[in-house]
C-alpha cells in the first residue's frame, strides 16, 4: 500500500514538472536553443574541414547537451522555489526519494527531447553519416543522457538551497560528470567512426557501470540535500 | 491515521535555533492541548516564523526538542507530516497548473483517493468560478483561498498557520476564522502567527508572546473562544431564561 503510493507520488510529481514546463513554452525552448546555438559555435571554431568536424563531432554533441542540461535542472527546481513551492512539497509525507525519482523521470523526458534536436542539428551540421551501429548508438546516447540528468538532477536540488544556484551547479556538476562524459565521448566517438578498435563496448560497459553507481548513490543521498 | 503518542498536540522543550552566529530561537517551551488555538504574537524578526518552521519540519532545531502528538519533529519526521496542516506565508502554488490540477497534485501527494472531491473544497473557499483557470492570472487574495482549500484537503490534527489573513479580504477572514474554528472544536489545535489580534477575535483561546526568541508572555485572549461545551451550556442557560 505504501509502495503504490509512492509511485502515485512519483507520477505526480514528474506530471506536475511536465504539465508546467509544457505551460510555460519558455523552458524548453530556451534549454533546446542554446543547445543548438553552442554546436553552431563548435562548428564555427573547427572550420571548415570536414574531417575535422566529424572528428570532433561527438565531443561537440556531449559537450552542447550538458551546457544546455544545466539550464533545464536549475529551471526544474526553480518552479519550487517560486512562491515557496518546495516547502509545501517537503510538507507532504512520504520518502524523500519519490520527490528525486518524479523530478528524474520529468528532466529526462526533457532533456531526451533537447537531445534529439541537437542530435539532428549535429548530423547535419558536422556532416556525419549514420553508422551501420546505429542501434548501439543511441544506446550510448540514451546511457549518456541518463548519467546527465541523474547528477543533474540530484546536484541542482543541492544548489537550489543556496542563493547562488545558477553557478553553484555547474561548479559541482561538471567535475562529477568527468567519467560520465568521458565514455560517452569515446564510446560515441568509436561508433562513429566504424569502432575498428573494438573499443565502444568497453566504454559502453563503464557508462552503464557508472550510471547505476551514481542511480544508488544519489537515490539514498537526496534526503540529506532536501532536508535542512 | 498516526497513532497519538502524547496527550499534548503541541509541545516545544528548550527549542533554540541559530543562524550562523545568530540565535533566533534561545530556548522556547510552550504546551498546546488538543483542542487549542493559540496566537502566536512579537515583533518582526523575533523567531515566531522560525518556531513555527521547526513545528513544521521544514527546519531542525538546533538544541531543544519540538513534539506534535509526541511525536519528535527532528526524527519522526513523516509521522508529523501526516498530523499536520501547515499554511505558509507563502501560497506555495504552481502558476501553470489551473486551481484545481494545483488541488489534484496536493491529492495525489497526500496519497487520498482518486474520486476525492476537489470542487467541492474550491467551492468552500470561494473558488467554484476558477476552478479550471491557471493560478497565473489569480489575486495575492485568491491564491491564500487556494491555499486554505489545499489546507482542507488534509484533514490535520494540528494547523500551523503564519499570518493567515494577509491579503484576505473581510469573507476570507470570515472564511479563515470559521476553518480555524471548526478545527479546533473538532480537538485539533492551531498555532496561529498574527501581527494583529483584531482577525482573529473571538477564535483564540491564548496568546503566547515571542521576544528575542524567548517566550515573553502566555496569557488568555482579549475576546476568547467560545468552545462546543460553554456554547452549549450557554445556550441552555439562554433557554431556561426564557
């Protein structure tokens, strides 16, 4: 009985996130703008040479999503904290952790939609062909984008308690998000390019690996970020 | 429904709490019965919002021991919450959901059932007419009915509300007073943080005075309440006179 209404909790929560950033327009627009807007400046640092665009294609893609993702985490705790949101939400009972999951499933949910317009912007932009793995690859992405918005999410509840969030959070995110981005680099990198090192299983391993620990780690530790 | 564990429905032992070097708290006890409604008065910064925070669960005291129903605010945290009623200063809405997905959200939290009738608690406070608006385009007045109708859907043992009338008009007040009224002659308690007596006239039984985070004074409201059992006996009384 308690579990079923944790998971009615936990819908609520990501259907309130949702139902407010769909509202809103401002949100999703201006996460999924930037994101397009930093790979157009990648692609006007590397130039013209195209083998030097897809080179640096998969960097560019990671690097352009997680700029954009800690606009969409901060906005995501930003609705609390207008007009005292989150104190009303820390009053209902319950687990903390139903609170963390809600916000997760409603981050990825958008942060998976940014993904895949500045992953269409990339392909054209970089002049990258579609491997024959595509499958794999959007593994990596999906494993990826699942680390970003797990860290995201927890740290951005983390710097919301504090005046400065807005640079607070990439503060403590990006150094956390270093393994998490370090394989999804390589191992998109490698599927990219054919992976003839067979090396993106390995790192697909260690995105996956890394995803969970940070899942666990984060799910028992979120009660003492929310709580004062 | 948490089983009681105390006799008391409010009751702080030595609550201190300090901001950075700062006691805002310096060791506050006070006793509320089931059944009581007390004010809750003192100056501004003089720690009347921070007591009623720890009571709340939305902040630790930092020495001191705060129960509702014996249950320890600090450590028994979800007991508490479901025992408790607490109205904010602020209304703690969502813009972008309209009055009543605002209503469905706290519903769902609170784990009630589906067929739970939200209209009807919209209705009460005065809301029937906006119940599918967003709360974007609703008055500071409107959103505090909003706000007490989500009150309402808690069925609390114990009200906590900080300053309760602010932005309320005349019928809010009413509105306000007879929610607080009922609740108590159902034996919750409310603790109640006013800056003026004058709303709330008639519905306390006490007022309990803060200063420098101390409990400066406890004593009997100007105008107290007149409970079920002496409005009975007045009653009965006014007849036998006739």
């Amino acid at each position: 009985m308690a579990f079923r209404d944790d998971v009615r909790r936990i819908r609520a929560i990501a259907w309130k996130d949702l139902t407010t950033e769909r509202r809103s327009k401002a949100g999703f627009n201006s996460v999924a703008a930037l994101g397009v807007t930093i790979l157009v400046l990648f692609g006007f640092a590397l130039g013209p040479d195209a083998q030097a665009l897809r080179d640096a294609a998969a960097g560019a893609l990671w690097l352009s999503a997680l700029f954009a993702g800690v606009l969409a985490f901060n906005r995501s705790y930003q609705v609390e904290l207008e007009s005292g949101a989150l104190d009303q939400l820390l009053q209902y009972p319950g687990p903390r952790w139903v609170i963390y999951v809600g916000k997760l499933i409603a981050n990825s949910l958008f942060v998976g939609l940014m993904l895949i317009i500045v992953i269409a912007v990339g392909i054209a932009l970089f002049q990258v062909s579609i491997p024959a793995a595509w499958p794999s690859l959007l593994g990596v992405f999906a494993l990826g984008a699942v680390g970003l918005v797990v860290l995201g999410t927890f740290y951005a509840a983390m710097a919301s308690r504090s005046r400065a969030r807005e640079v607070l959070l990439p503060l403590l995110l990006f150094p956390m998000l270093v393994p998490v981005l370090l394989a999804a680099i390589s191992a998109s990198k490698a599927l990219l390019v054919g992976d003839m090192m067979h090396e993106a299983g390995a790192w697909i391993k260690l995105l996956g690996a890394y995803d969970l620990i940070f899942f666990v780690a984060t799910l028992w530790a979120f009660e003492y970020v929310i709580e004062v | 429904m948490v089983t009681s564990k105390s006799e008391l429905a409010i009751e702080a032992q030595g609550v201190a709490r300090r901001f950075g070097a700062r006691w805002v708290l310096r060791g506050v006890s006070l006793q509320l019965e089931p059944g009581e409604i007390v004010g809750l008065l003192g100056a501004n910064g003089s720690g009347k919002t921070t007591l009623l925070r720890i009571f709340g669960t939305l902040l630790k005291p930092t020495a001191g021991t705060a129960l509702i129903y014996g249950h320890d605010v600090a450590r028994e945290t979800d007991a508490v919450r479901s025992e408790l009623g607490f109205l904010a200063h602020t209304p703690g809405l969502y813009d972008d959901l309209t009055a009543r997905e605002n209503l469905k959200f706290g519903a769902m939290m609170l784990g009630l059932p589906a067929g739970n009738n939200l209209d009807a608690a919209l209705e009460r406070v005065g809301l029937g007419h906006v119940i599918n608006e967003r709360v974007r385009g609703f008055s500071a007045g409107m959103q505090r009915r909003l706000a007490l109708a989500r009150l309402l859907l808690r069925h609390a043992r114990v009200l906590l509300l900080d300053e309760p009338y602010s932005n309320l008009d005349t019928a809010g007040i009413a509105l306000m007073n007879e929610i607080i009224t009922e609740a108590g002659n159902a034996g919750g308690a409310a603790l109640v943080v006013l800056h003026e007596l004058a709303p709330a006239a008639g519905v306390l039984d006490r007022t309990i005075t803060i200063e420098n985070g101390r409990v400066a004074d406890s004593r009997p409201a100007p105008v107290p309440r007149l409970r079920p059992r002496t409005a009975e006996r007045a009653a009965a009384g006014a007849g036998g006179g006739r």
